[in-house]
C-alpha cells in the first residue's frame, strides 16, 4: 500500500511575536517544525505501515529550508521525503497551494491513501486536504479519530463529531483523511534514525517537472483568488475589574452574588 | 505576636504588609517537605513584607534590639524546612523585593533583588536575545536570594555547577541592621575572606540577602534530550561515567526508577516510549551549534550502544523535551502520597550502582522498597523511606541512620542539595566532626550574637 | 463578472433540525445584500420533514430546499456535487458558510471544484467603498486580523458558529420555498456504516462555564473542578493546553480553535489567557478569574479575579458557596 502523507512547515508558536503597532509578524525568533497536527497525520501512516505494511511518502511545499520538517518526517519512519520548492509557488493561497501539491501528487505517482493533519497551527484554515481530495477527485472524511480497518481497497473511519455526530464511515480508496490529535500519540524517532536523517537526499519538485498538470498562473501569489488586502494585530481588550489578593472573603461574597443571581438551573 | 510588635512593624512596613490572620499566615509557615517530615511551626508568628532594603533594616534593628526572632521566607520551595518558623518569628517575606534593578548585557550580569523568581528572571532574560541563566531547581517558584543562601543545584549541575558559582556579589542585612555590600561585577577579587561565600549556603542563619548580582550566559542555542534504556542499571551506570570521560558534557543526566517513568506519564495522560529496559537514562544536551549538537549525540549515542543499551529515542522539539522532562520533574506528584522521608544524599560518581544497590537491599531487609530518582552524573541521589498502611513505619529512624552510614562508606553527604534546615541537623552530627561544627557555630555567633536570626537552622 | 449575483447562506441541518449558524449567517447576509442591493437566499439539503420557511422568517427570500434521504446524513462528496451544481446554475457573487466541523470540511471542497478563493472561519465581513466584499479572519491563533479579498467569483466564506447575532424571527415574512431534485442521489464510493450521538456535552449552551487549564497538574485532579462546576451549576470547560495536553477532550475546550462560548458566567480557574483562549470567551458576560499569577492576561479582561493558587483557593470556594 502506498501513502501519502501531506505536512507543513510552520513556525513555533510560542515563539513567534506580534507588533499591533506596525501589523507585522516576526517569525525570525522562531525556529520551524513540522506543524504539530501533522505529526498525528506522519504516526497514521506510520501505525499503519507497523500493522498491514505500507510505503510512506511525506510532501511539503516551501522553501528550502523546510528540508529539514522533512528530514524530521524521515526519522519518525517515512520511506520517502518530497519537497516541492520553487519561487513561483510562493505566495499561494489554499486553493493555488492544494492545486499545486495535487499536481506534485499526480507526478508523483499513484497513492492508496492520503493523510493530513487537522489544520495548521499558523493558517488554521483546515482546507488545503479537502481541496486536495477535490483535485484529484477522491473521497475525504475530516476529524477522523480511528481507522478501523484499512486493506487494498477499502479504509474505514471513525469521524469524532459531524453535524453533532460521531459517524462510521467507510471509503473506497484512494481517498483523503485528516485526523484528529486524539487519533494517536506521535512516536519520538529513535537517535539512529535521526541521525542517519542528517544524511539522506530529499527529494525535489520544481514547476518545471509538472508542466504536464498545472500551469504557471495556477500557482503561487498569480493562482490565488485570495488576496491579502491589509493585517491588522488586534490590541488585546481591557475590562475593568476587581482583583482581590489575599482577601479570600471579599472575593468570595462577590462572586457568590453573581452565582446565585444565575443559579436558577 | 505582642501587639507592640506588631504595631512597630505596621509603622515600618504599612498596614497592608504585616499579616496576622491565621488562615492567611498559613500559606507562609512552611516549605515543600513531606507533611510528615515538617517541623511544627509556630502558629503565633506574623508575616511582614517590607519593600526595600531601608525598612528591612529597620526591621531587623528593632527584633535585635528586642531579641525577637526573624525567620526569612523566599519562595517557599526548600525542601529542608529552613524557612519555617519554629518559634514565635516575624516571618520576613522577599516577595515585594522583586525588581529586576538591571540586566547588564555588557558585563554579562544581572542585577536582582532577593526576591526576583526564577521565573520571573529566565522571562525577563528571553527578552535578550542570546542569555541565559542555568542552575534550575526544578520550581520556578524559587527566588533568587532563596536559591543563593541555600545554594540550590538542581538537574543542570553536571554542566553549569551550582549557584555558588554564580553569585558574583550582594548586598546583605546584618542581624543588627547594618547594611553590608559584598563582592560586585568584578571577575577577579581577592580582599580579605570571601564573607559572600560563606552567607551562599548558609540557609538564612546569617543575613537577609536584599540584592544579588548574578551571573548570566549565553545560551545554549540547541537542545536535545536522549532517552537511552538499558538492561541493568549497571549498563546504564558505566554508560555515564564513559560519557563523562568522553569530553561531551551533558547539561543533565537523569535517572528514574522505570516504573516512576513508566506510571507518572500514565498519570499525566501520555506514554512513556521506551517499552524495552529496565533502567532508563535522560541525557539532556545542548549546544552552541546544531552540528555540535548532532556530533554530541552521535558520541553519547555510540557510548551508549557500547553499553547494551536498546533503541535509544531522541527528542528534538522542544515540546518533546518539555514533555519527558515533565515525566522527569512530576514522578513526585506519582509517588508524594506513600512516601514517608525523602533522602537526597550524594556520593562520587563512580560509586552510585553499589550505594544504589545497598539502598535496595537495606530496603529488602526492612521488607519495605524505595523509590529512586538521581541527578546520576553528578552523584545526587533521591531515595525515600515509604509509609506503611499510611503510617511512618517504626524502623523509619533506624532505616534513616543505615541509610547515611552506607553513604558515608562511599564519603558521601546526607545532602547534596536540599541543605540541612531545620530536618536533618541531628544527622549532621553524624557526618561532621564536633570541631567543624564549632568552628559553625563560632561564626553564627560573629554575625548573629544574638541569635535572632533563624535560630535552630542547621544546628541548635 | 457581472453574471455573479446575490448572496447565498447555505445552512446547515443536524438530524432535521436547522443549526442555529444559518440564522446568523442570514443576519450578516440580510446587511450585505441590503448594502449591495440584491437578493439573499439559502440553500439546504436535508431528508424530508425540515421546516424550511424558518430560514424565510429569518430573512431568507427564496428557500431552495434540495430533498434527498441519502442527505440525513452529512457526506462531502455527494454534498458537494449537488451544491456545485446548483451554484454553477444559480450563479450568486457571495456564498456563506458556517464554519461548523461540517462547513470546514465541506466549503473547500466547492470552493476547489469552483476553482475559486475560500476564506475560512471569517470574523467579520465588510463591503469597502469600492463595492468588494471584505472577509476578515484571524490568523496564528488570533494575533493578527487579515483583511482579505476574492477576485475570482463566486466569492466563498466560511464564519465561526456565534460570530454573529441571529436574525430576528418575523413571522410575517413571505414564505418562498422552491422544493428543487438532486442532481445526483447517490455516490458509491462511500457508505455511512453508523451515525450516533455519543455525548451531549455542548458548553456553548451553557449558562455557567468553569473552565480551567495548564495549572491542573493531573488528571484526577480535574475531579476538583467538576465538583466546583457542579456546585454552581455550571459545566467544565478548558483551554487548549489541557486539552493537548490529553487530559480533557476537545469537546470541552474554549478558545478559538475549540468552542466559542456566551455563558452568563465564565469562571477560569489557573488559565493564564493565552489570545488563542480569549477569543473564545472574551464576550461571556461576567468573567471570574482565579489565577497564582497576578500579571496573567486573564485578569486584564475579568470582571473579578483573585490572585492565589488553585488548588488552595477552589476547595475552599467548594465549601463556602
């Protein structure tokens, strides 16, 4: 069985800094990772490949630096580490950027099963794996939090909660899921593997490879029928209170006030 | 408390900064020993909470004047019962003493008052880009004058020392109210007796510290953290002391009881990785360069596999490590409610696996276990005395003494960093001679002639 | 493209029953369409039995109700082809979606079958003076604001659930309701084995919400906390870190990437009030924060607060209210 596992690239965001005064985003003190819902995504393929076996592939679109999320996917136990990187993908928005790692997709070869994570910590927009099963015209389920069983033609899922529901749901493959974070618990590698990371060749994509699925104006900031108009870093609001400090009593009547005034249920 | 007493202090301090309400002098009376360790506090005390160094020294030239005891509180973090008042004190609380008087980026100190938390101090050092500062005692809650005068150490000692190395000057309070300025900025300073060394460790018996001028570094810009399993903590021990030779220091070599790893990670909701092994190593690195780093890794990682380790598993984001140093520092929270007496004994490197082993099987003779947990590479060991049916068990006391004589045999301490406080100044005698005792409490009484100043702290 | 027109809110049905995000998506479309002068309508596909005209009374001019029993339960793709179809022949310039877990997993597979642009999770949405339709999102855990325009038609939104007030119910409302075919019945590549309701914890309906975080040290002692919520009647809630962290699911958890919550009262019990947790609970109307940190972002937007650790202060307001 061969599986594809999509990951991004983002910053650490306990690191990175906001300026309300200038709009601008500093991510220099930050250092990047894999996107922490994604590494549920790499430990699905990779709990699969332990039971049923499996080949893994990982693909990220970025820059260069973004080698080294994929040699961190390398050392969790992916087989083969993919990165599609040229100037004229920058930009993209998640329709130019899905478009573009479904091209990268369909170079590639043909895949059993897609995996994402649920949203990325920078973006959290969530739409880049179902945009991607629409490109290559495949099933998807979101919030998966189980795969029951999966074999050469069929994967069947448990989706947490849809339209207030937790739903059994079983596709015919290929098809795209997207986990949850409670769907496993992501493995460390083992030092051997990381270190032998450090040495492997990463894979590269360029548009010039995919001339034969997507156009130039397809992708990047020329593919992307969104734009940004301006950023505007919220100033974080105020409210007036009443903070106690060691006097336990006064705090207590004052809230005890506002308790009982609601405590009708 | 007299009511004369406290009305000069209310004079002194401000009415909002002397407290006398039992439910909320409560929280200041004690340290975070076991309960059934603590010595008993005495309830009639009073908090006060002075702002600068002028009204400390009013403070302490009143309770000299009028032989009124003084016990100092910092963070409440010890582990000793230093700071409990065991007479009818006036509680000294640090916790207004808490500016940050200057980050000296040129000279590479920082300027604090006794009462700036660690926390407080690694937050403020994050805003510069590049410095550091590494002693770390496990609770960031420790203030820094706190952690001066009980030269705290911590899991980070194998690389950075303890505090003592890292106090470079202070400005203290005498017991009779004068204000004494020791050491400074400078490297070098060779004037006469180091009086700053003395009152570092001295467990608040000497002076109130106000000011501390305290060395920062730059830090360490990577870091990883290795789990190595092995077979036997044999294997696990020879591995430490080659990596110790190598050249390569870690920044922490933790050990653990597997089943302390294994449950407390059960207990915070995740899993502890390594299934194979019986005694597992938490081997913290850090470096200036990733691939320093790396290289590290690799040599500690052969060392290891020479050992028989398993698979060792390498943790690299700093959530990673966050999470199995939690696994590390939270064991307590496991254990705390069968544990009757903690010990914190230290002996040489090389001589851990045989203590350890006479740790188990003293343990064995009294039909009992311990739990072990040790700074490893830097010969720090936690082990406990667990209760029976909830109840301290009666050879607890016995146990206690074998214990520190099996230490002793290795030239080991009864402390390597916990200090003597007010819990363990019987068993000092155990390991000191009468003469060096004296020679103690003959500087006690230079600087304290009236024993006002946390009396019945490391000796009586 | 002036072949693009009127707003369409495409709401959303759980077992029959309408989700409230379509009311309030039809009181945000109800201002665009007036301030663009052109027509709103709403799109619903669901089994028989629905009372449709509700979305008319809430504001809706024409209801396209698409009947199918293979819509009862909720499916992308099939979902997907019929709405697709429909907007390829209806043809309205603004889509509206509420960005429930279905509405996330759904919009960006019509917006990428459209071939056009998607903001997700929408805040606000505005019309500049140029006439374009501006979405206002947050993005890295709600630090920044981006304003963001579409320039390919129709122009697609996804909008949090309690973003935006319901529309007023008006019973006088005209009811139009244009009962329309699938275009496609059934999709085999995916069959719904078993749908169930496994828990009925919804803290957006709750009145009191005590929410705690990082400061719970362990699982059980989550126990403390329940006992506290139980006492004032309310329901436990909390923060993202805790819910990362394993200990609670993430049905309980406030923020903005979790549950928006309005509860009347919001206790937070040791959470400091990282942004991503504030936008989640910022508009509860009485805020209680109790937290050992004094300088915590929580108290900045409390309406009480009480510095001191949790653990010593909750047990005794366990007791004494």
């Amino acid at each position: 069985m061969n599986i594809l596992v999509l990951i991004k690239e983002v910053p650490d965001m306990e690191k990175v800094k906001f300026d309300s005064e200038k709009g601008v985003v500093n991510r220099s003190s930050a250092e990047s990772e894999i996107n922490p819902f994604d590494m549920n995504a790499l430990q699905s393929a990779i709990d699969i490949k332990n039971k049923y076996g499996a080949d893994i592939t990982v693909l990220t679109m970025g820059p260069l630096r973004a080698e080294k999320s994929l040699r961190d996917a390398y050392a969790r136990g992916a087989d083969n580490v993919v990165l599609m990187t040229d100037c004229r993908f920058s930009g993209a928005d998640t329709c130019a950027t899905s478009r573009t790692l479904s091209a990268g997709i369909k170079y590639l070869g043909t895949f059993d099963l897609i995996i994402c994570g649920e949203k990325s910590v920078d973006g959290d927009t969530a739409q880049v794996g179902a945009e991607v099963a629409e490109f290559l015209d495949m099933p998807h389920a979101y919030y998966v939090e189980n795969i029951n069983s999966i074999d050469k033609t069929e994967i069947e899922v448990v989706i947490e909660n849809i339209c207030g529901s937790k739903q059994v749901r079983r596709m015919k493959l290929p098809a795209l899921i997207g986990v949850t974070k409670n769907i496993n618990l992501p493995k460390l590698p083992t030092v051997n593997r990381k270190l032998k990371s450090l040495e492997i060749d990463v894979e590269k994509i360029s548009l010039d490879d995919l001339y034969e699925h997507i156009d130039a104006d397809e992708t990047g900031f020329k593919g992307s029928p969104t734009k940004i108009a301006k950023i505007v870093i919220p100033n974080p609001v105020e409210r007036t209170g009443h903070i106690y400090k060691d006097d336990y009593v006064t705090f207590k009547e004052a809230i005890k006030k506002e308790i009982k005034s609601e405590s009708t249920i | 408390m007299e009511s004369k007493v406290i009305d000069k202090m209310i004079s002194i301090v401000g009415k909002d900064y002397v407290i006398d309400d039992i439910e909320q002098k409560m929280s200041y009376f004690y340290d975070e020993i076991e309960h059934t360790m603590r010595p008993k506090a005495n309830e009639d005390s009073i908090v006060v909470k002075p702002k600068d160094t002028d009204e400390i020294s009013m403070i302490m030239k009143y309770a000299n004047k009028n032989n009124l005891t003084v016990v100092i509180r910092g963070g409440g973090t010890g582990l000793s019962g230093a700071c409990t008042p065991i007479r009818e004190s006036i509680i000294l609380s640090t916790e207004r003493f808490n500016k940050i008087i200057e980050i000296d980026e040129d000279n590479m100190v920082a300027v604090l008052e006794a009462g700036v938390t660690l926390f407080q101090l690694l937050e403020e050092l994050g805003k510069y880009e590049g410095t550091g500062f590494p002693v770390h005692p496990g609770d960031e809650g420790a203030q820094i004058g706190g952690m001066a005068v009980t030269n705290a150490g911590g899991a980070r000692a194998v690389k950075h020392g303890v505090m003592r190395k890292h106090i470079q000057g202070m400005e203290v309070v005498l017991p009779n109210g004068e204000v004494l300025e020791l050491g400074g900025k400078l490297l070098k300073n060779n004037a006469g007796y180091n009086l700053m060394q003395l009152i570092i460790g001295s467990e608040g018996t000497l002076a109130v510290v106000t000011k501390v001028v305290l060395k920062i570094y730059p830090k360490d810009k990577y870091s990883a953290t290795i789990v190595a399993p092995f077979k036997n903590f044999n294997d696990a021990s020879n591995a430490v002391l080659q990596i110790l030779k190598s050249g390569v220091t870690p920044l922490a070599v933790e050990y653990q009881d597997k089943h302390l790893f294994v449950e407390t990670a059960k207990m915070l909701g995740t899993e502890w990785q390594a299934n194979e092994g019986n005694a597992d190593l938490m081997i913290i690195i850090s470096e200036k360069t990733e691939d320093l780093l790396y290289e590290t890794c690799r040599q500690i990682n052969d060392i290891c596999i020479k050992n028989n380790s398993y698979e060792t598993l390498f943790a690299g984001k700093k959530s990673e490590q966050d999470e199995l140093l939690l696994i590390r520092s939270q064991h307590y929270e496991y254990i705390k409610d069968i544990i009757g007496h903690s010990f914190d004994t230290a002996v040489p490197v090389a001589d851990i696996p045989a203590y350890l082993k006479d740790l188990k099987d003293l343990a064995n003779e009294y039909n009992t276990f311990t739990n072990i947990t040790a700074h490893i590479a830097d010969g720090n060991i936690h082990s406990d005395i667990v209760l029976v049916d909830g109840e301290m068990p009666n050879y607890a006391e016995e146990l206690k003494e074998r214990i520190f004589k099996t230490c002793f045999k290795y030239n080991g301490t009864i402390t390597g960093e916990h200090g003597i406080g007010k819990l363990r100044k019987k068993d000092l005698k155990l390991q000191k001679s009468e003469t060096e005792i004296n020679l103690m409490k003959g500087i006690k009484k230079l600087f304290d002639p009236n024993n006002i100043l946390n009396p019945g702290t490391i000796f009586d | 493209m002036d072949e693009y027109k009127g707003i369409l809110v495409i709401a959303e049905q759980n077992d029959n029953i309408i989700h409230k995000v379509s009311y309030e998506l039809l009181n945000k479309g109800r201002e665009l369409a007036d301030e663009l002068n052109v027509p709103l309508d709403c799109l619903l596909l669901g089994d028989d039995g629905i009372h449709v005209e509700e979305l008319n009374y809430r504001g809706a001019e024409t209801v396209y109700y698409m009947k199918s029993e293979n819509f009862s339960k909720p499916e992308e793709y099939l979902y997907k082809q019929n709405i697709v179809k429909f907007i390829d022949e209806n043809k309205p310039e603004i889509i509206l979606i509420g960005a429930t877990n279905f509405g996330r997993s759904i919009a960006p597979r019509i917006a990428a079958a459209l071939k056009t642009g998607l903001t997700a999770d929408c805040t606000e949405l505005q019309i500049d003076d140029d006439n374009n339709f501006i979405q206002v999102r947050p993005a890295f855990s709600d630090n920044i604001l981006a304003h963001i325009k579409t320039v390919t038609y129709p122009k697609m939104a996804t909008i949090r659930y309690k973003e935006f007030d319901e529309a007023e119910r008006n019973v006088d409302r005209e009811i139009n309701v244009v009962k329309i075919k699938p275009y496609m019945d059934k999709y085999d590549e995916v069959e719904i084995v078993q749908s169930f309701n496994e828990n009925d914890v919804n803290i957006t309906e709750a009145q009191i919400v005590v929410a705690t975080g990082r400061a719970i040290k362990k699982k059980e002692d989550l126990k403390m906390i329940k006992d506290f919520a139980n006492k004032v009647g309310g329901v436990i809630g909390a923060s993202r870190a805790l819910v990362d962290a394993g200990m609670i699911g993430s049905v309980y958890q406030v923020g903005y990437s979790g549950n928006r919550v309005k509860p009347k009262i919001y206790i937070a019990c040791g959470i400091s009030g990282a942004p991503q947790h504030l936008a989640g609970m910022k508009e509860s109307e009485t805020i209680i924060a109790i937290n050992s940190d004094s300088s915590a972002p929580i108290f900045s937007i409390a309406d009480y607060g009480y510095v001191g650790d949790i653990y010593e202060i909750i047990p005794n307001l366990i007791r004494d209210l």
